[in-house]
C-alpha cells in the first residue's frame, strides 16, 4: 500500500509543481460525473460486493481454484488501489482546493472498502488461512485517517 501510495503522490507533485497543473477543472468534472452517475455507481458497487463471494463458491465448485483465487486477488488489489486514491486525493484536494471530497462523495467512497471486504471474504474462502482482519485494517485506518486529517484541517481552518 505504501507503494501505491507513493506512486500518487509522486503523479500529484509532478502534475502539480513540475507541470503546473492546475485541478480545479478535474474537481469539475469528478462533480458532475458523481450527480449524473451516482445511483448506478452505488449500485454496480453493492452488487459487486454481494456476487463475489457467490462467484467465488460457483468458482469452487466447479473446481477453478486458480480462477477463484485470481479473481479474488484482482478485486482486492483493485479495491486497494481505490481506497489509497481516494484517501489521497481527499487530503490533497483539501489542502489544495479547500473541498473535502469524502463529503462530495458520500457513499461512492465507502464502496471500494466494501469490495475490499468482500473480496478479502472471498480469498479467505478460497485459502482459510488467509488473515482477513489484518488486511483490512490498513484500508480502513487509511481511510479513516484521511477523513480525520480532513476534518481536523477544517475544524481548525489550515
């Protein structure tokens, strides 16, 4: 997670210092693409979440252990990269801009920790071995410390 992160912000500084990249247009179009598609974001987000489990027994089932556990992987992985943008650019865009994009987002934010979750369930029921809490509680301590420094910056106006 380290990695990704360090990866975004690196994206951030470049675009940002080097280029002179100015985000308020991209703030835009985040905003309408979030009113226009909000609902079948939330949606598409929740069933993900419920099916993949469901997939994941289909998969075990028909004895695809490798399919079952590529799958599993490829959502968490992509789950991870989600919940570390997110977390990031929340920080950023606040700094940045003075918006709190938790709040822009609402829901659509906790989706990819759901999904996470989910795919987490379904690598431990693919490997019972697999350490389920230990790899979310990254995720949500990121998260959640993204949404305290946010809400601490606005609170004391920095």
């Amino acid at each position: 997670m380290l990695k990704i992160l360090s990866f975004f912000t690196l994206i951030w500084v470049a675009a940002r210092f080097v280029y002179g990249l100015d985000f308020a247009p991209l703030l835009e179009l985040l905003e309408q693409f979030i009113v226009a598609h909000n609902y079948p974001l939330q949606a598409a987000g929740v069933l993900v979440a419920l099916c993949l489990p469901g997939i994941t027994r289909t998969f075990e089932g028909l004895g695809l252990y490798s399919l079952m556990y590529s799958l599993a992987r490829l959502f968490f992985f992509l789950s991870t990269i989600l919940v570390c943008l997110v977390s990031l650019a929340a920080v950023l865009f606040w700094f940045d801009l003075g918006v709190n994009l938790w709040a822009m987002l609402g829901l659509i934010a906790a989706l990819p920790i759901l999904i996470a979750g989910s795919a987490a369930f379904s690598l431990h029921i693919a490997d019972f071995n697999y350490p389920v809490k230990a790899s979310l509680v990254p995720l949500l301590m990121l998260a959640g410390l993204s949404a305290f420094v946010v809400f601490l910056a606005a609170y004391y106006g920095i």
